[in-house]
C-alpha cells in the first residue's frame, strides 16, 4: 500500500472511484490505512466531491459512509473531520441529485443524525 501519504495520489484514485463496492472498499482500506493523515484525506476527499460531475457524488458519499464504518474501531479521526463536510455534501446530493442518488443520500443523512457511526 505504500507508507507515505501523497493528496495527489489520493486525488487520482478518487477520480477512478465508481460506485461499485470493491472500488468502494478498496479506496476506503487506503484512507483508513493512513488514518493518521485523516485531515488531509477528508479535506481532499470534499474538494474533490465538489469538483466531481453530480453523477459521481453518490459513489462519494458510500465511500464516507465506509470510512466511517471500517475506522471506528481504530479511532474517531474520521468521524471529526468528516462531520465537518458531510452535511453540506449530503444536502448538496439531496438537492441536486436525481431520484436514486437523493433517497440514498437522505437515508445516510438520516442515519448519520441518529448515529454517525452506525450508518449503512
């Protein structure tokens, strides 16, 4: 996987990022793998969300959620930093997203004001 983290490289896989669950999860083992950089990851990973075509964003949102989901047992690092993006990406797709891409979207957004850490 490598031991340094590079924001560029992070930028590159993200513009490969689809919305299948190996692309997913793959992507989400390597940001979790530099889970001390979350920061940088999180901040790289909303500029790129609002770079994105809104056709992409939903697959960023999954990738959140599996970040989420996978690093709570190591730490909250990711749990700070996204909670400080995910609202605005959420409504973003809530507002501008076709059918599909908004009800998955409301639904995470729903679960992330239950409890951020238990979404799916």
């Amino acid at each position: 996987m490598g031991s340094t983290f590079n924001p560029q490289i992070l930028v590159e896989k993200l513009g490969k990022l689809n919305g299948s669950q190996a692309s997913i999860e793959t992507l989400s083992h390597w940001c979790i793998f530099h889970m001390n950089k979350a920061k940088q990851v999180v901040e790289t990973w909303a500029r790129q969300f609002h770079s994105s075509p809104r056709e992409k964003r939903l697959a960023f949102l999954y990738l959140a959620n599996d970040i989420l989901q996978n690093s709570r047992r190591k730490g909250s690092e990711f749990v700070g930093e996204f909670w400080k993006v995910l609202p605005d990406a959420l409504r973003d797709v809530i507002a501008n997203g076709d059918e599909f891409a908004r009800n998955a979207a409301l639904r995470l957004e729903l679960c992330c004001k239950l409890d951020v850490t238990k979404c799916s």
